[in-house]
C-alpha cells in the first residue's frame, strides 16, 4: 500500500506539469483561430451615416463666440459658498509675475547645483 501512495506521490507533479502543458497548447490554438478570423473580416458596409448637425437644431446657435466672459462669472449663480471658495483660492494662489519668479529661482538653483559637474 505504501508502495502505490509513493508512486501517485511521484506521478503527482509530473500530471500537473502535462495538464499545463495540454492547456497552454489549447489556448495558444484558440488564440490562433481567433486571430486568423479576424484577419479574414472586411469592414465594408461599416461606413459612418453620421452627418454635421447645424448648431442651432442643437439649441446652441445665437451665442456669439467673440462674447468675453466677466471676470466674476460666477457671481451670476447666486451662490455664496462658491462666491467665497473662490475668494479663499484667489487669495491663496500667487500672481503670475510671483509664480515665473519661483520657477526661475528653481532653474537658478538646478542650474548651480549642476556647476560643479561641469568643466
């Protein structure tokens, strides 16, 4: 009895090893049908009927695109928690002249700490 336990012991991984090998043969067979068909298919009779639509049947003709937008856009919702959350970010976020001042102290330190690797 031991005898037969030891040899299904043995035959165990060798099994396993034989049905991965069976099943990556499968699906690299079934890959390849697929792929083949699909190398058969032709797209004729797939042209688009889409067409341009006039943006007025859209309800969006009438605005003139020249119209500048207000700068407190936001005043027309009425809304005061956005009036204020803007507020908050305008007043934390720095100026453009303060922002390019920051990126070029940035390039000026890059630059000096990459001095030394020169000649």
């Amino acid at each position: 009895m031991m005898r037969c336990d030891r040899l299904r012991s043995l035959r165990a991984p060798q099994l396993a090893a034989a049905a991965r090998t069976v099943s990556t043969v499968v699906l690299a067979f079934a890959a390849t049908v697929v792929l083949t068909l699909a190398g058969c298919a032709s797209p004729a009779g797939i042209e688009s009927d889409a067409r341009p639509v006039d943006a007025t049947v859209l309800g969006a003709g009438g605005a003139d695109a020249g119209t500048p937008i207000a700068a407190d856009w936001w005043i027309g919702f009425a809304d005061p928690r956005m009036t204020s959350l803007i507020d908050q970010a305008v007043a934390g976020s720095p100026s453009l002249r303060l922002a390019r001042a920051g990126l070029d102290r940035a390039a000026a330190v890059t630059a000096g700490a990459g001095a030394s690797q020169g000649p």
